[in-house]
C-alpha cells in the first residue's frame, strides 16, 4: 500500500509542476495598505514561512486581481494568458486551497466529491441546516476510513473495513467541533476532505481529524470540522490501541500530507509574488 500511496502524492506533485507560472503584471499599482499589513518586509518573504505570506483568502483575492489585470488588457495577446491561469484556478482551486493546508486531494482522498446538495438539506433560514455539515462530514469521515481496505494487503482488508462496523476493533466518534464559515444553500455542490491533525503513536487508541467542507459555488470553505475519534474493541467492551500495520499507513499518510502542503505552499506563493509584483 505505501508504494500505491506514494504514487499518488508523485502524481499530485506532477500536477502542480504543471500550473505555469503567472508572468508579473507590469501595470499593477502598489499593493494595498491591507495587503502592505499581510507584508510589511516583501525583501524577506523567502526567508519566511510560505503560510505567513498568504492570508486565508488568498485564492480569493488573487482571482479579484486577474480579473482586475484582465479589465486592463490592452490587446488580445494580454487577455489569452490571463484567462488561461483564471481557467486554471477554476479548475484546480480545491488543490490548492486545501492542499496549502495540508489536505491530500486527489479523488482517493475526497470522501465526497462534488456532492449534491439537496433541496431537504436547508431550514426555514434558507441555508443547509448546520445539523447537515455535521452529517456531510460523517459521510465523508466513513469513506475515507474504508478507502484505506482498498489499498490494503489482502489478509489486512477485512480491519479497515471492520473500523467503521461494531464487529471487533472499531472507531466511535468521540466529539466533533464545526466552524461555520459560511452558508451553503441549493443548489450547490461540497467536496469534503480529511485529513490527520496529528501523527499517531504505536498504541494509540484515538485518532484526532480534520475535514473541510468546500462549496463548489463560491470556491470557499465552507465549514472546518475538527473530530476526535476513540478506537473501541466491541468484544471486549474497552478501548484498545490501533493495530500496528494501520498504524503504519496512517504515519504514511500524514508525512504525504506534509510533503504535499509544502510543495501547494510554494507554489501557491510564487503565484502571489507574481501577480504582486
């Protein structure tokens, strides 16, 4: 499974080698004073690290400047590079935005991907009742979990799909604290993501997650939940420790997604250095 797991993360590294980087767009004026806060000293931004340069809403704000530049193009041959890379944002928006946290997000790792949301899903207020973020993150929680039975070794399969049955060892969500970022209404699509908050020990008997929520209509995180999840042996009515080939993967997994958040930290800077410049 480890070489599988590395082909992914290899494959994710391809894919952000390709995004191009944006030329500088010479008749940019000086940044704003808010932007001048997020960086006061641009002379030491390499020195820096990359998550103190970009603010949360950096995908956000670099689309605004694209389109900014694009409003100014003075011929044809301005315009095509412009709308190139803002097709490029569109279409990868989910690998940057959650990759710079850390988020694996190539379909293995989606528990949902591009969820519909339904009509049912929202309350009197207009909105996805917040109940139902909750339950998005269940959903995804559960595929992610027995996504690893997939990739496993045959005599190990059957474990991870047990994790999420109360058959012997299992996984019991402990508690679950959401963020609300903003409102998700119909019609829309989420993508939710998982990932390890922290590294598991040999003999762990929790697992601590995060997931984000994403919305496909306003390209924007939804909803942060943070779980803590206890491992249960269901036979013998007491909390037991991970096995050690699970925990294995898992370690696997988290050094992926910081190998990953490194590589979408860099690459999402040199595109805001860019466009900034």
């Amino acid at each position: 499974m480890r070489s599988v797991l590395q082909q992914a993360f290899r494959r994710s590294q391809l894919r952000a080698a390709a995004l191009p980087q944006i030329a500088p767009c010479p008749s940019r004026r000086h940044l704003s004073s808010a932007a001048a806060a997020r960086n006061p000293n641009r002379d030491s931004v390499e020195s820096e690290p990359k998550s103190a340069v970009l603010n949360p809403r950096w995908l956000g704000d670099l689309r605004s400047r694209i389109k900014q530049s694009l409003s100014r193009a003075q011929s044809e041959n301005d315009a095509a590079p412009l709308r190139e890379q803002l097709d490029r944002l569109d279409r990868q928006w989910v690998d940057l935005l959650a990759g710079r946290e850390g988020f694996l997000t190539e379909p293995r790792w989606r528990g949902l991907d591009k969820h519909s949301v339904a009509w049912g899903d929202m309350d009197v207020m207009g909105h996805v009742n917040n109940v139902i973020y909750n339950r998005y993150a269940e959903s995804a929680r559960v595929n992610w979990v027995t996504s690893y039975a997939a990739t496993a070794e045959p005599a190990q399969r059957q474990q991870w799909d047990e994790l999420m049955t109360p058959r012997s060892i299992g996984l019991i969500l402990r508690s679950i604290k959401t963020d609300y970022k903003l409102p998700i209404t119909y019609p829309d699509q989420v993508t939710v993501i998982h990932k390890l908050a922290v590294k598991p020990d040999y003999g762990a008997d929790s697992v601590i997650l995060e997931a984000v929520i994403l919305s496909e209509q306003h390209k924007r995180i939804a909803a942060r939940c943070f779980e803590d999840i206890a491992v249960y042996d269901y036979q013998a009515a007491k909390r037991a420790p991970l096995k050690d080939f699970m925990v294995d993967e898992l370690r696997t997994v988290y050094d992926l997604q910081e190998k990953n958040k490194g590589e979408m930290d860099q690459l999402a800077a040199a595109i805001d250095k860019a466009i900034g410049a």
